[in-house]
C-alpha cells in the first residue's frame, strides 16, 4: 500500500516552521513510498550482513585521487550537457531502498533519499540564515547541494571548498553557465586546514556527508573554524551517537560506519568543547533520513563562543 512523508511529519522531526518556499519545494518532490514485506526486509538485512563480511573500501586521505576521479566523471558530464541534474552525485538512488524512521521503504522516485536531503538543508540554512551574508560548504564535493540553495536564496554569497581541483571547475562552470557571480570555489583540505583562507563576518558553515570521510582526524577542521569564528555552523554527518544501538538496522548503521572508517566521534568532540565553554550547541538531531546502508544524515548545530 502506497504512502507518503507528509510535511507535519518534517516539521516535528526536524523541529522546525516551514516557510511558504519550503512548502512550495516540498510539494515538488515524490516522497510517496511502500512498506517492505517481512520476506524483502528479511533479504536487505541479509544483503547488508554480506557486505560487512567483506572486505570495504575506507575513508581516509589516502583516497583523494578517487575522488578526483569522481567529481571529474560529473564534470565532463556537466561540461558537454550543461544540465545541472548532471551533477548530482553517483551514489544517489544507487539501491532501490532507502531508512525512514528507522525503517527500509521502497521509494516510488529514485530521487527521494537526494529530495529529502535537501529539503532538511533548506530547513536548516532557512533558519539560519536570516541575518547572514555568506555560506561556505567545505567537502562540497560538485556544488550539488549549493546549487539547491540557490533555488531558495538569491541574496547568500555561496562559497563552495573542496580538496580536488575537478570541484573547483565544475563550480566555476555552473557559475558561469548559470550566471552567478555570487557562487565562488576554492580549494580546501580537512586533513590539512589552511589558516590563510578567512571565513567572512557574518557567515555559515555548512558541512554535508562530508567530514563523513575524515574518520577520527576531523578534530584540526574543527580548531580551524573555532579560530576563524563563523557565526553558526551546520553538520549534516552521518554519526554514531544519536542513533539506538539496540535497534537492529541502527546497529547495522554503526557497523557499517566503523567498517568504512566513517566519521567517528564529532558530536562528542563538540560536546566536550562545548563543557569547556569553547562554543554553544545550538541543535542536535537525527534526520531518521538515510540511505541503503547508512542512516548518514544526523545534525549537529554550533557556534563559537568569543
């Protein structure tokens, strides 16, 4: 029997108002879904376990040519079509479940993992936002999630940082492609944070699925944006801590972050820092959005303290 998230049910998750432009955005998106049968739970259970018995690739800086590989395989795409659906990033709809609630549904769109993903950006950076001047996305990877932004804010200065240079080009194009002088790139690497690059007064931070790849050395990034003092910064990473453990497709969650050598730890490293009076939590949540093998999209909201 078919369903559907219903925009009272992401108000109440994600602990927030939706504006007239959410609602407008939410309407464009198929979130209608269906249940899985015990037999089809049973058989996606079994396929995560099979894949944990393996041996995976991990996360580190050691696979940075891969992702320059990556993020080059959108750019060719997006430099002969000029489409901007082009840079959505390959992972994306690659499995025909996605986690709900701490549930598998099967979605009717293949594109309802990446709707729900951005319509959670939009709530955040729409709360947020009121006051600010600039957002910086480091680990953006294509621009993917910056060109949605734009779609509901004209005014932001948006600034994409990435450790490969094939990101730094694909934002270039669409800058140009699309016309927008207020959509700039630079190069960035978490492991090795350069102090030079200033963040503007009165900007956001924006991480998603990014630190993800960090594993434990996310802790210098940190230090970073502590000393350059943005006004909030947003975390969208899949983490450990506010997930149930003694709920069984969490569990799976868990082994299959510590199997990749996901990101491990940041919320009670802010935590830690904010006891010692270093930033203030600001918000801290699970999406109970994910994908096939991860619930990958927990929230954390700071800011420093002076």
């Amino acid at each position: 029997m078919s369903q559907s998230i219903t925009l009272e049910e992401l108000q109440k998750l994600w602990n927030f108002t939706a504006t007239e432009d959410f609602i407008r955005r939410f309407n464009l998106i198929d979130l209608k879904f269906e249940d899985l049968t015990t037999e089809e739970h049973l058989e996606a259970i079994s396929e995560i376990e099979r894949t944990l018995a393996k041996d995976l690739v991990v996360s580190g800086s050691h696979r940075k040519e891969s992702w320059e590989n990556g993020w080059g395989q959108n750019l060719i795409e997006f430099s002969d079509s000029k489409d901007l659906a082009s840079i959505a990033p390959k992972y994306f709809g690659k499995y025909p479940l996605i986690r709900w609630k701490q549930q598998f549904i099967k979605p009717k769109s293949a594109l309802m993992e990446s709707g729900l993903l951005s319509l959670l950006i939009q709530s955040l950076v729409e709360k947020y936002s009121s006051e600010m001047k600039n957002l910086y996305e480091f680990g953006c990877g294509t621009g993917n999630n910056l060109v949605k932004i734009r779609e509901f804010n004209n005014n932001l200065e948006l600034y994409g940082l990435d450790w490969v240079e094939s990101s730094q080009k694909i934002i270039n194009l669409i800058a140009k492609e699309t016309k927008d002088n207020k959509l700039h790139s630079a190069k960035f690497d978490y492991f090795n944070p350069d102090e030079a690059l200033s963040i503007k007064d009165d900007s956001i931070v924006l991480t998603v699925a990014s630190l993800e790849q960090t594993g434990t050395e996310f802790t210098k990034f940190i230090e970073y944006l502590l000393y350059q003092k943005p006004k909030i910064v947003i975390h969208i990473e899949p983490m450990w801590e506010p997930l149930d453990k003694n709920n069984n497709l969490d569990s799976l969650s868990i082994k299959y972050f510590n199997k990749r050598n996901y990101l491990n730890g940041l919320y009670l490293h802010i935590e830690k820092l904010s006891k010692e009076g270093r930033l203030e939590i600001d918000q801290y949540f699970r999406s109970f959005v994910g994908s096939f093998f991860v619930d990958g999209y927990s929230v954390v909201v700071w800011k420093p303290n002076p």
